[in-house]
C-alpha cells in the first residue's frame, strides 16, 4: 500500500481544486444557507459534477460509473470540503449507493445506480432514530409482512440529503428487539410512497437532514436490498464507506480553515506586530499543522485498504475518524478563537467550520466512539 | 529491478549461512546491546564481535557509503533491502553510534579529501566511537550562543571552555564539538566546526547521574587543548552551517528510532502491546473488555497516535522514493515521536498502578523495574536534540511562515 497519489489522482485533485474554487466558494454555502434553501446544494452543480465523472467514481463500469475506488472519490471529497460544497456525495452516492452495489440485486443496481452515475437521481439512507447515538442495532421501526412485501412502521432522525432523495434506504427490524444484532433488514421506499413524511430537520451546519416518519408504508418483496434480516452488517460497511468519504471531506475542511487563521495571524496586527509573531499562537498553531498531517496518513490508509480489501480496513477507517475529528473539532475551535471576536460574527466565514465541525464529527460515530470501536476490533 | 531481486535473494543467503543465530532477536537500545566500536568497545552478546567483523568486510556497517573509504557502495534502494532482510531475521545492526549515524554523514558531505581518509574509514570498522559537543551549561536551546573559546596558535587552535550533555563522553575516542573562534560578530557567524582527539592533554570528562539513576551523559571540560586547525569541518567560522545540517540527521535519527518502535511493535507480539501489558494487573479473558473503561480508552488513543506516526512516516518516505521533494518534516517527527514516547511511557506505568512504583530490589519484577526507569529516561526525549518548544519554533517559522 503506497500512500501516495498516482499521476491520475493528481491530475483529478488539480481539476477539483480548480473546480471548487470557481464554482463554489464558500461565499455559495452561504447564499445557500441564507436563502433558506430547501434543498441545501445545487442540482445543476451536481449534474455538472456527474459530467466530469465524479459523481460515477465508485460504481462499476456497466452501471455507467467509472470503476474507481474511494482512493479517488477521497480527491474530490477534500476538494469540496475545503470551501463547504455541499453536494450529497456522502448520502446519495456512499451511504445508499454502497448500500445498494454491495447488497443490492441487479434489478436495484439498475434501476438506480445508472441514474445516479448519471447526477439524475438522488438517494439517501435512512438508519437513526431518536436517541440511538451512535449503536447501529438500536433499531425500532419496524417491518411486518403484507403478503409478499412487507409494511413498514417507524421514525428515522438525521436522514442526511433526505429531502432530496428520490429513494430512502430504511434501516427496519423484522425480527427480534432493540439492539439486537441480527433482524434488521434494508428497504427501499421511494419517495412519495404512501404513508412516509419527511420534515427538515434544521442542524448546526445548515446542511440537509430530514425527519422521515413511515406510517405503515407499503413495499413489495423486491425491496429488500441485501439479505432479509442480516441488513446490520451491509449497514456497517456501507456507513464503513461513508465515513472514509466523510474524513475525506475533513480533511479538506480543516486544511482550509488552518489556512484562513495562519492567514489572520499574519496579517491581524496589535500591540504593533502581527500575533503570529506571539510564540503562544505559534506553538498552538505547529500543533495543528501536526494534526492534519496524522489526519492525511490517516485517511489516505484508510482509503487503500477498502480499495484493497485488506482485513486491517475497519480498524484503519476508525483510526482515520477519531483523529480526524479530534483535529478538525480542534482546529476550528482554535480558528474561532484565533480570529478573536470577528470570528464570533456571523458574517465571517471561519464560524461555518465550527459548525460543521461538530456535525461531522459526531456523525457515523465521534472519536472516543471509534477509539472504543478500535479496541474493540483489537480484543481489548 | 531483477538486479535488485538477485541482491535480495543473494544477501538473503549469505545472512541464512553467516549470521550467528545467537543474535536473533537481539535488541539494541541506546543504553545496551550490540556494539557501539570504540577503542573501549564492548559486544552484547559476545557473538557481535564476529558480527561486526563479517559485516566491515562486506561493507554493511555503513552500506550506502562510498567502498573507497570502506562503506558498502550500495544504492540506497540496495541499502534498504539490506537493512529489510536484517531485520526479517530480527538480526541487530553490526555497528551503532554517532561515527555511523552523525558526524560520518556530516564528513562525507563537508570534509576534506584529507580528513575523510583519515576518519571515515575507522568509523565504518568501529575503531573510533564519537560523540557531541553541542550544548554548554549556558547553551541549551540557545545553541548559537556557545562560549568554549578556540584561539588561533600558530597550527594550533588552544581551546578553554565546557560542553554539558555530551552523550557517552566517557565511552568515546573523538567528540566533535562548536567552538567560538570570533566573539566580536553575530553569534552564528563566529562558531567553527572542530573535531578532537579526546586523549589530548586537558580534555577531562565527569559523568553525569540522571533522575533515572543511570548517566548517559557527561560534562566535557576542555583546559588549553591544543587541537590542530586542519581538524576544522568547513570554514573557520563556518560552523554554524555544519551544525544545523547535523541536526537535522540528529533529528531524523531520533524520530527512527521511536519510529521503528511504532512499526514494529505489532511484530514482536501478536495482538496490542499495551493492551496485553492492561491484561496482566487488571486480568480479564483474552479478547474480553478490559474492566477500566479509562484505562482502555488511554491505550486505544496512545494506539491511534502510534499508528498514525508510523503511517505519516511512512507516507513521507513514499513521497521521497516517488522523487517529491521533503521539507522540515524531521522538526514535526522529532517532536512528535518523542512527545508521543513520553506518554506511551508514562502509561506502561500507570497501568502497573503501585507496581510501577520501583526503584530497585524485591517486590518488583525485572521488568516493571525497566519500565519505570525507561520512563524516567523517556522524560528527557523531548529536550535532548532540540525541545519539543524549539521543534515547534522551527515548524512556526519554516513550515509556517509565521513571523519573528
């Protein structure tokens, strides 16, 4: 395992920084945010980004992708976390994408995945509920049979891009109790099918999330996606995935956000010289600079070793979400209190990476989860 | 790259017939085992005596130094599979000491034809074992402001002054140390680079006792020393070049060793070191939890940290095999390997809880014995070579940009 990028990555992280920032600086984000914007990203920003192939990354050539991995995926996911792009890379081609190429049936892949690829149809996966936290089995909704197919009855919280998925992936018990680990079973319920709401959910980072209430929803047998009852192990993998996109996107966050203070404590003056001179902000700020270069080993060994297969991948993909979100959480924290009090407005940009600090930190689990999770996958 | 196979499957060879079995697993500290050379060298185990012998004839003591000086001629890929197959068969290295890692690198770089003859060769059959003269009492982390005056006496340089830190003085033949040949200019501009033969008239050395109880390193007083001036490395007053540039060896060499500590802590014993060390006070069935959730979550984070050291060194050293340039990564290794070793330290004997607590005699095993000694020891990691708070300055400033 080389943990470097080849000549091709390269190229596609040079094209993506360009991209990103011509087309989405963060001064979009929040046009986005202060629009009200239901969405929360750019559907024609989105088809552009299929059109450059990024959206089609990890899927399989014959259903229009181009047959990479997350080594490449990861790229682009730093690109746009950098400038808080938006786009449902994470919901739509992660989440339910990997859900569905590594559980779902031809007619799945088909039905879905192409248009995916393609930047025309949005998924989401729809796995939380009320004070779960982070326990994957904590599951309540629940799937009855109904003839053939089944009936669906619940509430799933954090449904990340929800309100724009065309088709949710809902995490449902079908046997067995609460945090169980075996009885969970996937299903896909299309959007407008009878008995499912989706309210926005408002968090922190502005970004979309829904609150999808299934009241009896009716599907048929052919939504089951994965093995009936052993959904929990596909959930894991798929969010697996998910999460190495996710501290792709870290990365590119706490990269950007370093910059923005180093940029300040250059340039900000008082008591005659500019703070960076102060050794107190310069040793605070070394550290940080040591943190995000751990946080890249990290997630680029994360990233082979799901695109290798490799058997150490789980524990490398918790190593890389701990740090990472020690390391954003701290440098957007030292980025707020580095710019002083502009850094408390809301006008300036550098509070939105605190804010969306928390909320990928915390999402697929926060550090000490993982850490705990580590120890776990090494016995102890 | 079939020449480099061959050079593989023909070392391996060699090793599997030559390499006495005995030294299998032998590890070398920097306070014990294997040699450091030196006309007062000592071998541990005995059988690193022949070691170190069949090794200067191959030129494996220092493989990737030029033959015509006696080093093995090696590319650094050839080097590199050399050491690799040494430590598949968990062989120590033939050779250790500063000649080797520091003042060696540093005179091939800026010695004369002269003095490479002279010295080079001995370093790499470890008939000469080196040390430092760096730092002074009143020059620590000021290093520029060194005092031990040189004053030019025909040939001669007469030097009077004091080094403090220096690493097994009392072990070794030769020291190469800064000296002041100018007070009148900007400090950095009056050091010169000089190296002595310790058994010069006037040179005395006193150890000195460390809170770990052990002395690793001495006090070196220089009374009109009379030292030739062809001894000086560069120019005259130039010294201050030199010494930065072996420092920066110096704090590559110190990020190796506790780098390698993190690669191959997982091969020594299947399973997390840490956690089986917890399992022995706190007990509990293999692949249980162990029963301090406090503890534990301290072991997986002291893990994460080791593994995310190894794997950014790791990507720095594919960076530079792919020809990217490196920058001043040695300031971000140095403080953090050591950082990092202190903490790891501290933590073997947290979890002992009142067995880690001696000092010497019954009531403690060897082991737990080592343990609080090394952590003790481990202590001084983030001083010697350069402070953890200098390190930090360094990237500020280098790496950064930030201003003065």
């Amino acid at each position: 395992m080389q943990l470097l990028l080849t000549e091709d990555q390269e190229l596609l992280a040079k094209t993506a920084a360009d991209f990103v920032a011509k087309q989405s600086p963060v001064s979009r984000f929040r046009e986005l945010r202060d629009s009200d914007d239901p969405l929360g990203f750019s559907r024609s920003l989105w088809k552009q980004m299929a059109e450059l192939g990024w959206v089609g990354i990890p899927f399989p050539e014959e259903f229009g992708g181009a047959g990479l991995g997350l080594s490449e995926l990861a790229v682009i996911l730093e690109a746009l976390g950098r400038n808080l792009a938006p786009e449902p890379f994470i919901s739509t081609v992660l989440l339910a994408g990997q859900a569905l190429l590594l559980g779902g049936s031809d007619a799945q892949k088909k039905r879905w995945i192409e248009p995916v690829a393609a930047g025309d149809a949005f998924l989401a996966l729809a796995y939380q509920e009320v004070r779960g936290r982070y326990d994957l089995h904590r599951i309540r909704t629940r799937a009855e049979r109904n003839g053939d197919g089944w009936r669906i009855t619940g509430e799933k919280r954090h449904v990340i891009d929800g309100g724009a998925a065309d088709a949710l992936i809902v995490a449902a018990r079908t046997t067995g109790d609460v945090s169980d680990a075996d009885g969970i079973t996937l299903l896909l319920v299309e959007a407008g099918a009878k008995g499912l709401t989706l309210e926005r959910q408002r968090r922190v980072d502005s970004r979309g999330a829904a609150l999808v209430k299934l009241e009896a929803v009716e599907v048929g047998a052919d939504a089951v996606v994965g093995v009936e009852g052993q959904g929990g192990a596909l959930l894991e993998d798929a969010i697996d995935r998910a999460t190495v996109g996710l501290c792709a996107e870290m990365l590119g966050a706490m990269s950007a956000c370093f910059e923005r203070t180093l940029e300040y404590l250059k340039q900000r003056e008082q008591f005659g010289v500019p703070i960076g001179s102060f050794q107190a902000l310069k040793h605070r700020s070394a550290e940080m600079y040591i943190e995000i270069e751990l946080s890249r080993s990290t997630m680029m060994a994360a990233a082979r070793a799901v695109d290798a297969g490799t058997d150490d991948a789980r524990k490398l993909i918790s190593l890389a979400k701990a740090r990472c979100s020690d390391a954003l959480i701290l440098i957007s924290n030292e980025g707020v209190q580095m710019h002083g009090g502009i850094g408390m407005t809301d006008e300036h940009d550098i509070g939105f990476y605190m804010k969306r600090a928390r909320v990928a930190a915390t999402t697929f689990g926060d550090a000490a989860w993982h850490r705990d999770r580590w120890a776990r996958l090494s016995g102890y | 790259m079939a020449d480099l196979d061959n050079f593989r499957a023909e070392v391996g060879e060699w090793l599997d017939a030559n390499a006495p079995q005995s030294l299998r697993g032998v590890q070398v500290t920097a306070e014990r085992g294997g040699t450091w050379g030196g006309r007062r060298a000592t071998f541990e185990p005995p059988d690193m005596k022949p070691w170190l012998q069949m090794c200067i004839e191959k030129g494996w003591t220092a493989p990737s130094w030029p033959s015509e000086y006696g080093g093995g001629g090696l590319s650094s890929e050839a080097a590199k599979l050399l050491a690799g197959e040494m430590r598949k068969r968990r062989l120590p290295p033939p050779l250790t000491g500063f000649g080797l890692s520091m003042i060696g690198p540093t005179l091939l770089r800026y010695g004369t034809e002269e003095q490479k003859q002279q010295h080079i060769r001995k370093i790499v059959r470890g008939e000469i074992r080196w040390c430092q003269g760096y730092s002074e009492p009143d020059a620590g982390s000021d290093l520029a402001s060194i005092q031990t005056r040189a004053v030019r006496d025909g040939d001669d340089f007469i030097l009077n002054g004091q080094k403090v830190w220096t690493s097994y003085g009392d072990l070794s033949d030769w020291i190469f140390a800064l000296v002041r040949t100018d007070p009148k200019v900007k400090k950095q501009e009056g050091i010169t680079f000089i190296l002595i033969d310790m058994e010069t008239p006037g040179v005395s050395v006193r150890p000195i006792k460390l809170i770990s109880g052990k002395s690793p390193f001495c006090e070196t007083y220089f009374d009109d020393v009379r030292v030739p001036v062809k001894n000086v490395i560069a120019e005259i007053n130039g010294g201050w070049t030199v010494a930065k540039a072996l420092l920066r060896d110096e704090r590559s060499m110190i990020a190796d060793v506790f780098g390698s500590v993190a690669d191959t802590g997982k091969q020594r014993k299947p399973g997390s070191m840490l956690a089986n060390l917890a399992r022995q006070y706190l007990g509990g069935a293999d692949g249980t939890m162990l029963s301090d959730p406090v503890l534990r979550d301290e072991i997986a984070r002291c893990e994460l940290d080791d593994k995310a050291f190894a794997l950014t060194v790791q990507r720095t050293r594919d960076a530079a095999k792919a020809g990217h340039q490196s920058g001043p990564e040695s300031s971000i290794f140095k403080v953090y390997a050591t950082e990092l070793n202190k903490r790891r330290s501290e933590l073997m004997v947290d979890i002992a809880g009142p067995e880690g607590l001696g000092w010497e005699g019954t009531g403690f095993d060897k082991d737990e014995l080592a343990r609080t000694r090394g952590w003790l020891r481990a202590r001084g990691n983030s001083i010697e070579g350069g402070t953890s708070e200098v390190q930090l300055n360094i990237i500020a400033k280098h790496v950064l940009g930030l201003p003065d």
